[in-house]
C-alpha cells in the first residue's frame, strides 16, 4: 500500500472509530472470546477423540490427519480469509468462518467412517482465521493504551477453553460417544456465529479493493499438504517414487509459489513482512510451537490413556486423563493478564523469553519417567502457563510491529506459520510414536513403546530451545506503531 493509501486509511480509521457507536469492551470482548473458544475446542477436541479414534479405526497413521487435515486447511484459510478481513470487513469474515465450522462439525458428527470425519475436520480447519480476525477487530474497537491488555487477556482465553475443552471432550467421549463431540462443537460455533453478529461492530473495509490472488492459494495449499503426505509415505523410504515423488513435487510448488507471491503486488501471504525483522523472528516463534510445544498436548493425553502393560502411561481413561489439563486450566486465568502486563511494561520480548523458559523446562521431567502421575501434571501445568504467556506475548509482537489496515493478515501469516507446521509435527510426532511399538500378550493392537515416547519429548524440546533462542534475538522495544500514527497524524495538520 502506497503512502498516500496508508494515510487515507489511518484518517478514515480515526474517523470511523469517533462516529461508529460504542460498545462496551467487556461486551466486545465476550463475543470475541465465544469465537475463539469454538477454534480453541475445535483443535483440543481432536486430540482427546485420537485414542479412541484410533480404536475405532484400527490406523493411527490414517487418523492422524483428522488433525492434519485441520491443520492444513487452517493454514490456507487463515491467509485467505485474515486477508479478505482486511478488505471486505473482518466481522463478516468471521461470521462466515463460523458458518462454515458449523457445517463442518456437523458432517463429522453424523458420519460413520474415516473419511467423513475428516472432510467436517477440513471444513473446521477454517477456524484458524478466527484469532487474526479477532485482533484485528480488536485494533479497529480498542484504544492503544488497553489493546496490549486485552491481547494478553484474549491468550488467557485461549489457555482457559483449551483445558475446559479436553475435560468437555472427555466427557462427552465417555458418556456418550465421540459423535456427540462433534454436535456440541457445531452448537458452539453456531453461539459463536450469533454473538459476533449481535455485538460486533460492522468492520473498516478499504475503499479501493485489491485484487485477490487466487493462485497463490492454489499454490501453497497443495504445496503443504503434499509436504505432509510425503512424511505419511515416508516409512516405505524416501528413495521410492511415492514417497521422494511427492516430496520434490510440493518442494517445486513451494518454490513457484514463493516466487509468485514476491513477484505479485497484492499477494494473498505476504511474505515480504518476513524483512522486518521483529515480524521475522516473531514468526519464527510460532512456527516452532506450532511445530511440537502446541500439539504436544497428543503426546500427553496418549500417555495417559497407555496401558501399563507397554511399560509407559497411566492408564487413564479419556475423562480421567483430560482431568490432568484441569490444575493448568485455572492458571491460563492468570497467565493471560500476567502476558499482557509485561508486555505492556517490559516489552513483548521479555514476556516472550520468560515464556519460552517455561515452555522448555517443561517437556524436561517425562524424559525422566514415563510412568508417574505427578511427572505429566507438572509438565502440563508449566507448560500451560509458559504457553499462554508466550503466545501472548508474540502475538502483541505482531501487532505492535503492524500496520493497522495490516493487522489481520499479519498475524494471518503468523497462523499459516503456526497451522503448518503443526500439521508438519502432527505427522513427525505421529511417525516418532509409531518408530517402536510393543504388541500386548496374545491378539490386540500394538502400542508405542517407552523409547518412542522418549524420542516424543525430545523433539518437543529441539522445538521449544528454537523458540526460545528466536525470542532472544529479537532487539530491544521500540515505540510501539500507534506513536507513529499519531506522528503522521499531528504532521498532517
């Protein structure tokens, strides 16, 4: 966007926000948090229901793209749908996300095979747009001086619904079956979709609509999925023409598409943000959380659920084992304010680099044993809290280091980091489970073995040790951009 675009935007921004009516924060802010509790429970629910899907199915490596394929679509749909947010308006955009994962869990919940659930999982991965629309909506409706406030707030959110949803999910696994998950999921989206369309403000859209770049997303949603199907195929060898085919094939797409998208003047990702540097490393973050600390949640529910027989795991049921995330559920109620408070005092590289300690330290102890009850509550509760502050932090990073006419497709692009690879450490963790597995006394399905987890959790660690190192390089605070909007502004008159 041009200078004189930019300005416009700014002076129209103002002008909305002092003639639009006023809604109390605490009103906008609960319509937004419903919303992003339905993403929140969409990607926690998945990872309760995996155990038992796995039963049901009899194919771990088949039912791990019921959160693959979540991930996937997630990652393509943030960039469009955060990007046509900034255009069209950002409250109509999540209006139709909701929609959407409406439709979607209801094609999981009444279907009997596989496939269909993962077609409603495809169809739910458009909730990855939720978080960028909603800070963006954040930024329109909210004075500088309380959004970082509220941005740490909206992390505790994220902290507090991801435990509520594996004791929910676990609930209803037990009571019920995992069909009924997949209902009550619809009918939180559904709540969502109302709340945002009675509390919401209609958004600031751009007077002069670009182009969308179609290709773009033609391009890098095939690119990432034959990325992730290559690592599915990857235990018959990379040599094989299955395997090493689609690998170099979505290799060859990635390039062409990143080429596209710095040729393009409007592109759907732009991935021209990645030469600021604090957007770089900030990015950097996300994609190693999402790589393993964000899914890590699959390995300690699985070990929880484990025989004992395997000589790893506690032998928990669903229920009995989402109970373990409960202790850390109360703390994301302080972490998310802690987040914001330092962030707003100290800076977001601060908050960031005491939350990414956290998050390493946390993955130490199940290296240790594999077996004890007290072992897998530390960790989670550690890790919760360090994950909270962390994501929180970053994200105001984000936002900080933006545009406003930007914001959402900014942290769009800091979700297509997050969504892909997490769908990139799905399939890894998957595989590192699945490297040695031990077969029960006489017929039944094998399980992974005490190494396998091991091997887990020290590809969780690499992770959060990137995480951390990418928080620590990033430079010292800066003023944040609404000083220099308000600069602009003051020199215009």
């Amino acid at each position: 966007m041009t200078r004189s675009r930019r300005e416009h935007y700014l002076q129209k921004r103002t002008t909305t926000m002092k003639t639009r009516p006023r809604i109390p924060v605490w009103l906008l802010m609960t319509a937004l948090a419903i919303a992003e509790i339905t993403s929140t429970f969409e990607v926690s629910m998945a990872f309760v229901a995996l155990p038992t899907l796995n039963r049901a199915f009899g194919d771990p490596t088949a039912v791990s793209w019921v959160l693959s394929s979540f991930f996937v679509v997630a990652a393509g749909s943030v960039a469009l749908f955060a990007r046509l947010g900034d255009i069209y308006g950002r409250r109509r955009m999540l209006m139709i996300v909701l929609a959407i994962a409406t439709c979607g869990s209801l094609i999981s919940a009444v279907s009997t095979d596989l496939a269909g659930v993962i077609l409603g999982r495809t169809l739910q991965g458009v909730t990855g747009a939720v978080l960028p629309l909603c800070l963006g909506l954040m930024r329109e409706n909210m004075e500088p001086k309380t959004l970082s406030f509220n941005i740490g707030v909206m992390g505790g959110v994220m902290g507090v619904s991801s435990g509520l949803a594996f004791l929910i999910a676990g609930a209803i696994i037990d009571q019920f079956d995992w069909h009924a998950m997949f209902y009550f999921s619809a009918l939180l989206a559904a709540i969502g979709f109302v709340a945002v369309w009675t509390c919401v403000p209609t958004s600031v859209t751009q007077s002069e609509k670009e182009p969308l770049d179609v290709l773009g997303g033609a391009l890098f949603v095939p690119a990432i999925s034959g990325l992730m199907l290559s690592l599915t195929l990857a235990k018959s060898g990379w040599l094989q023409l299955k395997s090493g085919g689609v690998l170099l094939a979505s290799l060859v797409l990635l390039a062409l598409w990143i080429r596209h998208e710095l040729r393009h003047p409007h592109p759907l990702i732009n991935v021209r943000l990645f030469t600021e540097r604090r957007i770089l490393l900030a990015n950097l973050v996300f994609a190693a959380i999402g790589l393993g600390p964000m899914i890590g949640a699959s390995v300690i529910l699985g070990l929880a659920q484990q025989p004992e027989w395997t000589g790893a795991g506690l032998g928990l049921s669903a229920m009995t084992a989402s109970l373990l995330k409960q202790p850390a559920t109360f703390m994301g109620f302080f972490a998310g304010p802690v987040a914001g408070l330092l962030a707003a005092r100290y800076g977001a590289r601060a908050a960031m680099l005491v939350g990414g300690a956290m998050v390493l330290v946390a993955w130490l102890p199940p290296l240790v044993t594999l077996n004890s009850m007290s072992v897998l509550l530390a960790t989670v509760i550690i890790f919760s809290f360090g994950i909270t502050v962390l994501f929180s932090a970053a994200s105001n990073q984000v936002v900080i280091a933006t545009p406003a006419n930007r914001t959402s497709e900014a942290m769009g692009l800091a979700q297509v980091c997050r969504s892909t690879t997490a769908a990139l450490g799905s399939q890894i963790l998957a595989m590192l489970l699945a490297s040695s597995m031990v077969s029960p006394p006489g017929e039944g399905i094998p399980m992974p073995s005490a190494n396998a987890y091991r091997l887990a959790f020290l590809f969780l660690v690499a992770c959060s040790v990137i995480a951390l190192v990418a928080a620590w390089l990033l430079p010292r605070p800066v003023r944040p951009r609404e000083t220099h909007e308000a600069e602009l502004q003051a020199g215009q008159h």
